[in-house]
C-alpha cells in the first residue's frame, strides 16, 4: 500500500486475463486460500510440501460446468462466512443475510445435482 500510496499504479491487468489466471490458480491449488506467493514458494524449494500419491477414481472435474460450479459454491460459502462474521460484529441477528447467503445451497440440493 506504501508504494501503491507513493508511486500510484505501475501496471494493470486486464479484468478478463486475471479472472483466467485466479482459475489456473485454483484449478492447480483446488481452493481459495492458496495465492501466487505459495506457488512461487513451491517453485523456487523455499517451501515443500510432504510426499504423497493421488489415487484418482475419477477426473476432478468432468467438464468446465462442474468448474464453474465449483467456483460458484465458493461464492457462496464466502458470502455466507460474511454473513456471519457480520453478525458476531452486529449487535442484532444476522439470520437474514445467512438466509440468503444459503437459499442457493437448499436451491441445488433440491434441483438433486449434487447427487452422483
């Protein structure tokens, strides 16, 4: 921010090219919580992972509509982790926003794609 602050912005990235990139981060990761600064970590030895073997029974995903849903129940689960951090932050009740951050949870467990 110190820099940013300073020197203003050095360089910008298209939103379409870092909305690719965010994917092949968390198609290479499968999740949120691992940036670039671990893939960088990983590459240059500084830091390693313990060995392991994947036994796969099948692809991860089978095709790139599971992908987005995937990408699309990660939305969610953050917007339902806000919720609740807005409500222990609240003085009133947060089951509004936690409701609507779940109706599209109960919305796919009724449609019955989640079966497999």
């Amino acid at each position: 921010e110190v820099v940013t602050d300073s020197c203003g912005t050095v360089f910008s990235i298209a939103a379409r090219h870092l909305l690719a990139f965010h994917r092949v981060l968390r198609l290479y990761f499968l999740n949120e919580g691992q940036t670039l600064h671990q893939l960088h970590a990983v590459d240059a030895g500084a830091m390693r992972f313990p060995p392991f073997s994947i036994t796969r029974e099948r692809e991860v995903f089978r095709n790139h509509n599971e992908f987005v849903e995937y990408e699309l129940a990660l939305a969610h689960g953050h917007q339902l982790i806000e919720a609740i951090d807005r409500g222990k932050s609240a003085t009133g009740s947060a089951n509004e926003a936690i409701d609507a951050a779940l109706s599209p949870v109960w919305d796919f467990l009724d449609s019955g794609k989640g079966k497999i």
